[in-house]
C-alpha cells in the first residue's frame, strides 16, 4: 500500500526551516516511506463535488541551502462520500 502526506502551506521558497515545523514532520514522514506532496491554498478547490488539489511531489534534503526537489505535480482529485 502507498502511503502518501499531501500538505498545504506557503510558496515553499519562502519557507523558513528554523521555525517552520511543517516540513520537520513531512522530512519524519518521507523517513517512514511516505510520498510527500505539497500544495498552497490557492491550488486546492472544490467542484462538482470533488475537492482538488494540485500537488507538487516533493523530497525532502538534510540540506539547508536546498531543503527540497520538486520531482513532478498531479492533480489529486476526491470525490465526495454519499
């Protein structure tokens, strides 16, 4: 089974890592296997019923000059439960 963390939040360029815990927990989670996208709140909708999240798949580094590489984006679509 694929285990994945979508997580919403600001323009990841303007992330601070020394205080920002969001990505803390996505690099603890990517550890655990998870596949991690991201996406801010102007990418996330909800249409005919469907949430929509166009999501960024990212990896997080040790580093902290470059702490992430976007590898490619997806479109998450949910429907909603009847």
């Amino acid at each position: 089974m694929t285990k994945i963390l979508a997580i919403q939040g600001s323009n990841l360029k303007k992330i601070n890592i020394k205080t920002d815990t969001t990505i803390l927990l996505a690099a603890e989670a990517q550890k655990r296997g998870y596949t991690i996208y991201y996406f801010e709140p102007e990418n996330l909708s909800f249409l005919n019923g469907k949430v929509i999240a166009l999501c960024k798949h990212i990896v997080i580094h040790d580093s902290k000059n470059k702490f992430y590489s976007l590898l490619n984006t997806i479109n998450f679509n949910l429907e909603k439960s009847k």
